[in-house]
C-alpha cells in the first residue's frame, strides 16, 4: 500500500491532493511506470521562482527639486522589485509616479504588463477609478456647480432611501451571474453606492474649454464599494495560487493566471464592474443636465485605474490614462487627464510608443504624502491655505471641512507634468477645460465618532500626566 510517506520520498510537495491521488493509487494498484505516469498528471507543478534579473522597465520622469529626486528614487526602486514578479514582461513609470505602499508594490502612475496573469493589487481596491466629460453648451457654469451640489454624493456609505438611482437591469444580471459578484453585500453596495463619489482626491470638476467656450462638467470617481468588494475576493484567490505557485512572491503581486477558470471569471467580474462605474458617472451626469434642462453636446469618459487586455497580456495601469484604442472599446472622445482644482483639465490625444506602452499621465500625482503635506503647513491655518490656494475659483468641500491634503499645493506642478507629458512625446494636448469651480469630499472625517473619541482620550492623557507632574512637583518642594 503506497502511503503519503512514499510520496515524500519521492521529493514531491504535500498538500490536499494526497489524499485524491492516495486513494486511486491504491484503489487501482498503480507501481512502477504507472505510478509515475499517474503522478506525473496530478501532482503539482514546480513553483516558478523570481526573475534572477528585474525586467527593464522605461521611466518617463524627470527631477526638478530634491523632493521629486527622493520620490523618484523610491518609485525607481519599488519598481526594481516588483520587476522580479515571474510574470512581468514590461514596465514604464509616468511623470505624475509617486509611491502607493511599500517597497515592491506598484506605484502611482505606473504600468505593469504580465503574460497570462491578473494581479489584483496591481489595480488596488479603487477598481477603474476614471474621469467623465460632459459638454453642456453655453450653460452657465454658476448653475451646474450648484445643481451638482443638490444632486451628487460624497462621503462613505450609500444614497439614503429615496434618493437612489435605479441599477439596471443588465448590470444586476451580471452581478448575480459572476462568482466574484454575486454576494448579498456585493449586490447591495451595487444599488446603494450607485450615483455616490467616495472621498480623498475624487472631485466634480465645472470648467469652460479653450476651444469652444462652452461649459464642461467633469467627475473623478471609481467603482466604489462594489470594486472595493471585488478586490478583496481577487486577492484571496491570488493569495491561493501564490501559495502553491510561487511563494517567492510578495503577496501584494500575487496573481490569478488568466487562463484559469478563476482567471476567466475575475476577467469577467472586472469588466462588469467596469460597466457599472460607467453608468456610476452617467447617472449623475445626465440628473444634472435633466436639472438644468440643458442639452448634452458631448460625452466621454475613460478610466485610468485598471487592467486592460491584448491577447495573453494584461496591461495593470495604476493610475495611468489609456491612449491605445485596443484598450478601449467604447472611444468616443480624446482622453481625460485632470491635474489640480486650480487648474486646466487636459484633453489629450497620443499613439503608442515603445515608451509609453500606449498610456498617458492620469493627473499630476504626489511627492508628498498627505501627513507630510500636511506638516509641511504648519504654520498656517486651513483657512489661509484655502483662500490663498483657491483664489479666482469656487471651490467647495460638500462637508463644509476643508481638507488641505487635496489642494493644489499637495500635487506635483502642474506645468512641470505638462512639460515633461511633451519631452516624453507621451501624448499632445489638443484643449484644456479651464475651472470655474470644484466640489470634493473635504474632510468628512473631522466630526467622526472615532476621532472625537481619540482627541478626548488624548486630551483626558494630557489632563493626567498634567496632575500626575503637579503632584511629583508638590512632592518634591514638601521634602525639600
């Protein structure tokens, strides 16, 4: 009787196939050449090791300051590390690049191309965070930012009850069709978070075009709960076959093999998830030109947070605008790429170059983190920095809190992204939509339960350690 020791023996990798095999090896009697042959059908295959050397990748980025120097530096060498990743056959960085985790892990405004392999943290929780334009003539813009005020949602959690959109019928389907989608939690995120922006950098944008004069709508936003759920599962199942096939990897790059039946449905689930943030912006979109009465010139949209296909390659674009039209079925305008509320949205056009991968900027990105940013104000109060950097546009935070990460002075120079989307022949600008005025999230968090509770506790601290040196103080000058 061949036990699992005998398999041992033979240098093969245990594991919950054991006991499958076991039993038909017994059951039929198998030794010798028939033995081996059956092994040879069912017993795991070897695990594939990190590339001895990392991939080159192109960098299309340049240093202007010590700071872009230093974030230049690390992107450079997350990169080096991710390159490694057995899957990876090409790479190129951006000019808006800046680090979004640890060492090893793709940064922002990066592009990773991989054979045969879908690596959900490649395209992180914020599933096909993308941009969508619309043109509403010569309405005036005064009146399409208020009526996105009344209309749009910011902010964790869902529409409430009677505010919601209706989720159509072709979506829904999807959802309850997929593995990855069909959860009692992924369905209602779906209904709920339908029409809705989130927070951080995700804004709504109204601004003029150079060419035309005309008043341009403009939001920033992704998939929301749905996408966030949809990540979580991805990476679970990745995590799976990282274990058994390549445990040299660092869990942030495990993938799902594309041919796999849980490659094909993930595939799937991503290009569902890809409609409904679509309809996501739609659906605000046409609620504020129905306000308004306004007749709707033109629409476009593209997403610059995704996984795109071309054969057996998977194109991860963390934060990258696709120029090349295989990656973009539905093209019906140039693509969007927004830099900060005090400035032009661009319009842009480009082929792909070896370069470029067939990808662009998607804004103008960070060298600080927000806590850093954050610091480096000191000094000054949010309301001096917001005055000073909002000067000439009606910038709003639908919370009424302003957040002072998400102004201008956070991001990179947006003519120094600008310069270098030309010396890098990335894309041409073909119009910009000048801005009248923004609405984003602002500081939501500022009255949280959570927050007010760890203030209390800090301040309550304080208050002890302040009677604590007062009584050590008496104490002394009573011995004294």
């Amino acid at each position: 009787m061949i036990t699992g020791n005998d398999l041992l023996s033979l240098g093969l990798k245990p594991g919950k196939w054991f006991k499958e095999a076991l039993e038909h090896i017994n059951t039929h009697a198998l030794e010798g050449e028939a033995l081996h042959a059956y092994l040879d059908t069912v017993k795991p295959a070897p695990e594939i090791p990190l590339l001895t050397q990392a991939v080159p990748f192109h960098e299309n980025i340049s240093a202007d300051s010590p700071v872009e120097q230093a974030n230049i530096a690390y992107v450079r060498q997350s990169m080096q590390q991710l390159m490694r990743t057995p899957t990876v056959v090409a790479g190129a960085i951006m000019p808006d690049a800046c680090p979004a985790g640890p060492l090893g892990t793709i940064p922002v405004g990066g592009i990773v191309v991989a054979r045969n392999a879908i690596h959900p943290g490649m395209h992180s929780a914020d599933i096909c965070c993308s941009v969508m334009l619309t043109n509403l003539g010569k309405t005036a813009p005064k009146s399409v930012l208020d009526a996105a005020q009344q209309i749009t949602h910011f902010g964790p959690g869902g529409r409430p009850e009677g505010q919601q959109f209706a989720l159509p019928a072709e979506i829904e389907a999807e959802f309850r069709a997929n593995p990855f989608l069909n959860s009692l939690r992924s369905l209602k995120f779906a209904h709920e978070h339908l029409g809705t922006q989130g927070d951080g950098n995700h804004f709504l944008y109204v601004g003029i075009s150079r060419n035309t004069g005309d008043t341009v709508l403009v939001t920033h936003h992704g998939s929301r709960g749905p996408g966030a759920a949809l990540y979580t599962q991805g990476m679970k199942v990745a995590e799976r076959f990282r274990q058994a096939i390549s445990p040299e990897t660092a869990p942030p790059n495990a993938w799902i093999p594309g041919n796999s039946e849980e490659g094909k449905q993930y595939w799937a689930a991503l290009q569902t998830i890809r409609k409904w943030t679509k309809q996501n912006h739609q659906c605000l979109h046409e609620a504020i030109a129905t306000e308004l009465g306004a007749a709707v010139q033109q629409r476009f949209w593209n997403e610059h947070n995704f996984v795109f296909r071309d054969g057996d390659l998977y194109y991860h674009a963390k934060g990258a605008t696709p120029l090349d039209p295989k990656f973009m079925p539905d093209i019906t305008g140039p693509r969007i790429i927004p830099l900060n509320m005090a400035q032009p949205i661009l319009l842009v056009e480009g082929t792909t170059t070896e370069n470029n991968l067939g990808f662009a900027p998607h804004g103008a990105g960070r060298n600080l983190s927000r806590t850093r940013h954050k610091y480096s104000k000191i000094g000054q109060t949010k309301e001096e920095l917001f005055a000073e950097e909002t000067q000439g546009i009606d910038a709003r935070f639908f919370f009424n809190q302003i957040d002072i990460s998400e102004l201008p002075s956070a991001y990179k120079d947006a003519g120094e992204v600008q310069r270098q989307i030309q010396a890098f022949n990335l894309a041409t600008i073909v119009d910009e939509i000048r801005p009248y005025g923004c609405i984003m999230a602002g500081d939501w968090e500022q009255d949280a339960p959570w927050r007010k509770k760890k203030l209390a506790k800090a301040a309550a601290a304080l208050e002890a350690q302040g009677a604590a040196d007062s009584q050590a103080d008496a104490s002394a000058l009573a011995e004294g």
